[in-house]
C-alpha cells in the first residue's frame, strides 16, 4: 500500500495539522488588522479623517509574504466598502464623493492583487499595482489635510473663547472695583 494514502501530504514537509508558523500568524493578523481598521471607520463616533488613513497608509504600504485566500480577501473588500460609504456620508460637502469611489476602488485593487498568483499578477499591466496604490494615498492624504484642518480650526476656536472668557473676566473685576469705590 503506498504511503501517501496513510499520510496524506508527508512529502510536503508538513504533518496535517501542523501549527501556522509565525509569519502565517503575523500575515493573518496583518489582515485582520486592515479588515478592522476598515468596519472602524464605519462606527458613527470614530473620526474617520484621522483612523481611516491609518488603515490606508498600511493597506498601502503593506507587502504580503503569502497569497491572500479568496474568503478573506472578500471579507477585506466589504469591510473597504463598507468604510467607502462611511466616508461618502460623513466627509464634507465641498469633498467630492466620485473621488471617494475611485480611490477606495483603487485599494481593492490593491487587496485583489494580493490574492493574485504569480501568473495572474503577469497578465495584468505592471503600472495597475502602482496606480491602485497611488489613487490609496491620494485618499489617505486627502482625509489626512481635512484631519489638520479641522484641527486647526478647533484651535482657533478655543483661542477665540479663551479670548472672550479673558474680556468677560476683566470685565466682571472692574464692575466689581467701581462698585466698592
């Protein structure tokens, strides 16, 4: 009776059942890490132009050392899209939505790539990748300046009210000082 039939995959250096190795389990929770930071920008009370391009300055820079599998690739693109219309809804009037669309189209390209085996990745133009990665940062720049602005704007805000607080405090002690004279 052959071997293969008493243990299935022995000539692959790996007993069924093995433990991941460490780098699958890094490589999963890499995934996880992109798939959460996406349905994080999709809660009401996070502020989705100061996570969200977190996620995509990762999602962009990120390099896997494995294929992404087609399950949780498709799971990584609904969380995408989930937060694509996350932003759509919450992001400025003035924002334009359509480019919104492109560039989180652009980061599932980026995701689709990395379920791509090496014949799949040759039959696709080589600029694709680039472009799709470029279209990610163009987005996590955008909703990073609208971040800083915001902030900006909180400051100046609260100098303003720190201002007037100043004026109405003066103003209540020398009411005070005509008073006792």
């Amino acid at each position: 009776m052959p071997t293969e039939f008493l243990m299935p995959f022995a000539d692959d250096g790996h007993a069924e059942g093995d433990p991941p190795s460490r780098a699958e389990i890094d490589f999963d929770g890499e995934i996880d890490r992109f798939i959460f930071g996406f349905w994080k920008a999709t809660l009401p009370h996070v502020d989705i132009t100061f996570e969200l391009p977190l996620t995509l300055g990762a999602l962009r820079k990120f390099k896997p050392v494995f294929q992404l599998d087609a399950k949780r690739r498709d799971k990584l693109i609904r969380a995408i899209a989930g937060a694509a219309v996350a932003v759509v809804q919450r992001l400025p009037h003035a924002y334009d939505p359509h480019t919104v669309v492109i560039c989180m189209s652009a980061a599932t390209i980026v995701v689709r790539h990395w379920a791509e085996d090496e014949q799949g990745r040759a039959a696709r133009p080589p600029h694709r990748i680039e472009d799709a990665r470029m279209y990610v940062r163009l987005l996590e720049r955008d909703l990073h300046n609208i971040c800083d602005y915001a902030w900006l704007q909180q400051r100046k805000a609260q100098r303003r009210h720190d201002i007037v607080r100043s004026m109405v405090g003066l103003s209540d002690s020398v009411g005070a000082v005509k008073v006792a004279a």
